[in-house]
C-alpha cells in the first residue's frame, strides 16, 4: 500500500509543478513577444544601434494596440506587477485601471540603464495601449527631457 502512495505520489506531482509553471502570471515580456496580444493585431517598432545614438540609447521597442476593457485590465496589471519591483516609478490612474507609467527597471549585467513606458487612452469605446521598453546609457531625466521635445 505505501508503494502505491508513493508511485501515485511520483506520477502526479510532476504534473502539478508543470501546471504551476504554465499558469504564471504573463510578464512584460510576454506583451512584446505577442503571447498576452497576438501579433497580428499590434504594431510593433524595433530599433537599435546608432539610430539611436542621439538619445543616447542601445534598444527602443514599442507596441501598440487597442483593447477592450478585460485586455486593458489583464495589461494594467502586468505594468503595475512591474511597477512593483522598479526602483523607480511614475503612475497615474484613472479608477482601478492604470493609464501612464513610466518605470525605472533595474540595470543590465552590462550597466546599462531600462526604462519601460506605458499609456492608455481612450479611444471611442476601446483603448490605445503603448508600452515602450528604452534600454541604454542615458538618465531617466535626459529620457524624459528628450521625449517631451
């Protein structure tokens, strides 16, 4: 009988942590990559190198898309789980759903500085999403004085 209990034991709870793993919270990752939004309905802006180099920045990556309610929510959560763990942040909501943030996100192994933006406005009865990852040399300050220009 205690055989049984351990064989049932061996064979389910392998099961169990490959559910566990599979059912993680999306990450900011994850909108980029195109598993919370399919790709086909977001545009997406890369760019890096010396296009960059007036910025003072290595890598920008954007996307964009509009979303219902339910999206806004499930995209507002992932930023503000990041939001969470950043060294710093700015964020501005509108009731429960977040609408601006820019964030502050810890360095690269290499030292170099990672900022994330999102935004979401209201367009008819849907939103237009933008999350922004900025990676390179330059401050928070130098970025954000160089975006509102």
């Amino acid at each position: 009988m205690k055989r049984l209990y351990i064989l049932i034991i061996s064979l389910v709870l392998p099961c169990m942590v490959v559910a566990a793993q599979n059912t993680a919270a999306p990450s900011v990752s994850d909108i980029f990559s195109g598993k919370v939004v399919p790709r086909r309905e977001m545009k997406r802006t890369s760019v890096q190198g010396d296009r960059l180099a007036g910025l003072r920045l290595s890598e920008f990556v954007s996307v964009q898309f509009q979303a219902d309610d339910n999206r806004l929510r499930l995209i507002s959560s992932i930023i503000d789980n990041s939001a969470r763990t950043a060294t710093v942040k700015e964020t501005e909501t509108d009731g429960s759903y977040l609408t601006y943030a820019f964030i502050t996100l810890q360095p690269t192994d290499e030292g170099l500085n990672q900022y994330l933006g999102y935004s979401a406005k209201p367009q008819g009865e849907e939103y237009w999403i933008t999350v922004i990852y900025f990676c390179g040399a330059t401050s928070a300050s130098e970025l954000k004085d160089k975006l509102s220009k």
